[in-house]
C-alpha cells in the first residue's frame, strides 16, 4: 500500500510549492490578519447595541465574531484549492504523475491534506491575534484542538468544490469566479459576523439553512459558551454531508480525468 | 529477440468522432530504438498516450513489457519511463527535488534514490544546477530534466514524445547523444515519435511512418530508401503553371524515369540513375521549349519516403530547416 508514503510526498511537494512563492506565502497568511483587524473594526460598535451581548455571551464583538473569520478564511482558501489541478493538468504534470504507479487517490490526498495544514496553520495565527486583542477561549487548550479540527474539516469539504470545478473547467478563471462568487454571499447570510437578532427577517431565515451557519455556531460555542456537544455534532452532521458530496463530485470528475 | 511492444488493429476515437488512430498494427523489438515518424496530429502523441496508459483505446489490444495494456496497466507503468511533449517539471522545486520525487513515485529506496539522482545529474549535466529552482532552467535544461525524471527507475521501455521539438541544434544533439548511449549501453528499447526526417534517420534502426492515423510505410531507414529505389531529381521551371502538363508528358517518355509527382519547386522525378537521365530531360525539354529554372538531384532521403507515400511533403519541415537556415545567417 503506498497510499500513505505518496501522499505524504505529495503533500510535501505542495507545502514547498507554497512556501516557495513569497507573494502566495504573504497574502495567505497576511489575508486572515487583515480580515480580523478589518472586520472587528468595521462592526465592533456592534457589541454596544442593546441585547447583543445577552443574545450571544460574547463580552466583545471581537469574541463573537473570531469564529466567523476562522470559517471565512477556510472557506476562502479551500476554494482555491482547485486552481492547482488546473495547473498541474496544464503543464502535463499531472500526466507525468498518471504514468507511474503513484496511487491515484494520493494525488488527491496530498493536495487536500495539504490544503487543510494551511487552513489550521492560518487558524492558528487569527486564535494567537484574536488573544493579543483580548479574545479568550472558554474551553482551552484541548477546545482549540477541536475547533481547528472542526475549521480544518470545514476547509477539506469545501476543497471539495473547487477541485471539481477545476477537473471538471479546466479552467484556473472559473474556479475563482466561482469561489469569490460563493463566498460573500454565503458568508454575510450566515451567523459569521452577525448575530442572528441584528439580520432581517429573510436573512435570517437563509441563514437557517446555511452550512456556514452551522459550522460557526460550534467553533463560536466551544470559544464562548463551552463544550456545547449538540452543536459541535450537528456542525459536524453538516459537514460530512456537504464533504460527501464534495469530495463525490471531486472523485467522479478525477476518475474521468485519470482514465 | 522477441518483442517488447506487440499492438494489434488499435483505434482511437475521441468523442468528438475525429479517427486519430486508424486501425494500426506493429511491434517493437526489445532493445530496439523504434521511431514513428510523421507530422502534427498524425496519431503520433495518441498512440503513444494509449501504450502509457495515460488514455483508453477504443479497441483493438496491445501488450506492452510483458502486460496486457487493459489487464494490467499497473505493472506497465512500474517498467515504462515516459517524455511527454510538454516539458512536465516542477519549476518551483529544484531539479534534484524533481528527480527524487519522481523515484519516490517509482518506489525506489531511499539509498539507491540518492544514487541514482547523482548519476543521472552528471548525465546531463546538470550537475551545477542541481540545486537551482527548475523555474529558471533554459528550454533545454528543463528538458535534460525532464528526460532524466524518466529515467530515474532505469525503465526497460522508454517512451519520447518528440524529445527535441523546439530545442536549439546544440541541446538536441545533445540529447541525441544520451539516447543513442542509453540505447547501446543499458540496451534500453526507445520508442521515440518525431516529425523530424533527420532526427528518424540518425537515431532509429527501425521506422513506421504515420500519417492521418494510418502506418504508411515500415522499415529500417536503409531498407525504407531502397523502396523508393531511386534518386530523386527537382526540377523548377520558369513558368511551372503553364509548362507543368506538357512537362509530365514529356517526362513519362523519358527512358528510366519511374515517378513524378507534383512537388514544392514544381516536379520531383524519381529514376534509377539521375546522373543520365537529367541530360535526357535537359534536351527534351530544349527542343520543346520549356525552359528550366534549376535542376538538383539527390539519393533518396527519408523525406521523399514521405512524399511518395504520402503525396505530402512532412508538414513540420519548416520547423527542421529553420534553425540551421539561421546558423547561416548568422554566419554571414
């Protein structure tokens, strides 16, 4: 079985690619940064309104909305996973690949385990900056654990999307246009950076049935409120059934490209 | 010595119902360096992306190293190294990083990997750039590179897809070089495609010449020329348009002429012995008043193998005369 060894090469090969282009390396880990210090300002008079810290146990607005910019940039970064497909399948690399016995679903592995590394390497920075600006975590060490883990298996499922649209377009255009075009409006139609109690009535309801919803609402509860297990499972029920999907798609799309 | 490469009626169609591969038969003996000649888009690339298992065939069957290509693709790739057109480095890891990571997905051990990079580094000479970034290799480094990354596994079969289009004369005699030592030396058959009549005539010892999907013509270079069993003679004349038809009637009186086809300068005439026969055209032509421009005659090369059984010239051989038209130049 080399499933294991080729897919920790790949994934190697990946974080190189990444580390070795400066401007990539500084805007995906700078993004995150700017989007926290940005967001929190914009909309920190927020916490000021009346019945805002009641409704979400936040003491600032900071607190409230760090797990809605942990989601947002995981969201973000998985769906550029897929123009790197496009660019291995452009500069017949790919191909070189197909021709070995490398395991085929390694080539799939190494990318989204690689992708899920940054997203929790990222994650990690806006916790650390969220904490030097006074944001605190109710459940510790082993909460953060958890909350990385749940960001990071967000990440992987919208990974998902991107790769099919790569191997499906084969076109780097598309899969941007698509993921800037998914990601504001799903994201302002989600309890990110709003609580539910400031949204008019039809966000509101959107928001109901917005994944994103409830991927937050876990991350936002284990840093609020505390170990709150019916969340953190239902963000995680969501999350399977989109990667379910997602990663179907991917799959049925890769095997068409392999064959 | 029995065969490494046995492909029986294969044919290839894309979805799109363009016939690139048209029912095509052939073998390839081991320790061969087998060539497919022919120009863009005669089959060439679809063949080979079948035989690497890298595209599905739409039928017929083909044993390649020992394997069944639909049973057991698997054990093909283990035995195969392959040069694919584009030029598929890494360009953000270095040239010895491409080199180890492909024998990583070859499943080489990691003693024997670091081995064998040194190697095929000094091969070609790629010593002192080893450890640079492969994005700032010239053209024909990135292909030395990529040459070596097929051959890190020391492959029984190797497959290049034309391994020197768009190379500078000096990268591709180099290249040529390391084939022609990779072949005697390690006695590794090479199936090479190429549309380059020079490149088939030094390089293979045995040639299938492809065209619209169809094996034309197969055979060692010599053999391929003494089927054309003569020497070709190009004549231009003044106003080809309006002497053309009366030019051909003259010439299929002319004792030893045994062809002529239409051609580039005007007529191309295949006879046993040119040397007589231009004096022989020279005075009919005179007496009839068709005037000749110039007159240049030359044993047959694998170019008028093409053009004969073809009725085309290849179509790449602008891009072959090219570089050398513009050493001349230079020259000057």
């Amino acid at each position: 079985m080399t499933l294991f060894s080729d897919t920790r090469y790949l994934f190697v090969r990946y974080l190189k690619k990444l580390v070795r282009n400066p401007i990539l390396l500084f805007f995906s880990l700078f993004q995150p940064i700017i989007f926290l210090l940005l967001f929190t300002q914009l909309f920190s008079k927020f916490s000021s309104l009346p019945g805002f810290l009641q409704a979400t146990g936040a003491s600032t607005y900071l607190e409230f909305a760090t797990a809605g910019i942990l989601l947002q940039n995981a969201f973000g970064s998985a769906l550029q996973s897929g123009t790197s497909i496009v660019l291995d399948l452009d500069t017949g690399y790919l191909q070189k690949m197909l021709v070995t016995p490398v395991s085929r679903y390694a080539i799939l592995l190494g990318r989204l385990t690689s992708d899920a590394f940054r997203v929790v390497v990222q994650s990690a920075i806006i916790l650390a900056l969220a904490y030097a600006l006074g944001a605190t975590v109710t459940t510790g060490v082993a909460g953060i654990l958890l909350m990385l883990f749940i960001v990071a298996f967000f990440g992987l499922a919208w990974s998902g999307i991107s790769l099919a649209i790569g191997l499906k377009t084969r076109s780097s255009e598309t899969v941007f246009a698509i993921g800037g075009f998914l990601t504001f409006p799903l994201l302002f139609m989600s309890t990110a950076l709003t609580p539910k109690l400031l949204m008019p009535d039809w966000i509101s309801d959107v928001s109901n049935f917005n994944p994103i919803s409830y991927t937050v609402d876990a991350v936002r509860a284990l840093m609020i409120t505390g170990y709150d297990w019916a969340t953190v499972l239902k963000a995680f029920g969501v999350i399977g059934l989109i990667a379910a999907v997602t990663l179907g798609a991917t799959l049925y799309q890769f095997r068409k490209v392999v064959s | 010595m029995s065969d490494i490469i046995t492909v029986n009626n294969l044919v290839m169609v894309y979805s799109d119902g363009t016939k690139a591969v048209d029912d095509i038969s052939f073998n390839v003996k081991e320790g061969e360096f087998f060539g497919f000649l022919g120009p863009n888009g005669a089959g060439k690339s679809t063949t080979i992306k079948i035989l690497t298992t890298l595209l599905r065939k739409t039928s017929g069957s083909a044993i390649v190293a020992g394997h069944d290509l639909d049973k057991e693709p698997k054990e093909i790739r283990k035995l195969i190294g392959v040069q694919s057109q584009d030029t598929a480095v890494d360009g953000d890891l270095t040239g010895r990083e491409n080199l180890i990571l492909q024998g990583h997905f070859q499943q080489l051990p990691s003693a024997e990997l670091k081995q064998r990079t040194k190697e095929l580094l000094k091969l070609v000479e790629l010593e002192d750039a080893a450890d640079k970034r492969a994005r700032n290799y010239s053209g024909g480094m990135k292909k030395r590179l990529d040459l070596a990354t097929a051959l890190v596994h020391r492959p029984r079969l190797l497959f290049l897809d034309e391994p020197t289009t768009g190379l500078d004369p000096q990268s591709r005699a180099a290249i040529w070089a390391y084939l022609e030592k990779l072949n005697k030396d390690e006695g590794t058959t090479i199936f090479l495609t190429t549309q380059y009549m020079e490149e088939a005539d030094r390089l293979c010892r045995q040639l299938s010449i492809i065209d619209y999907g169809k094996i034309v013509a197969s055979g060692s270079p010599v053999e391929l020329k003494r089927q054309v069993g003569a020497d070709s003679i190009k004549l231009s004349l003044e106003n080809c348009a309006k002497d053309k038809r009366s030019a051909k009637e003259i010439l299929s009186r002319v004792e030893g002429v045994s062809r002529v086809l239409d051609s580039e300068e005007c007529l191309t005439v295949y006879a046993k012995n040119a040397g007589l026969v231009i004096a022989d055209i020279v005075r009919a032509f005179d007496s009839r008043g068709i005037r000749l421009s110039s007159v240049s005659f030359s044993s047959p090369t694998l170019d008028d193998i093409f053009l004969q059984h073809t009725g085309r010239r290849i179509r790449g051989e602008d891009l072959v005369k090219s570089p050398s038209a513009l050493l001349v130049g230079r020259r000057r």
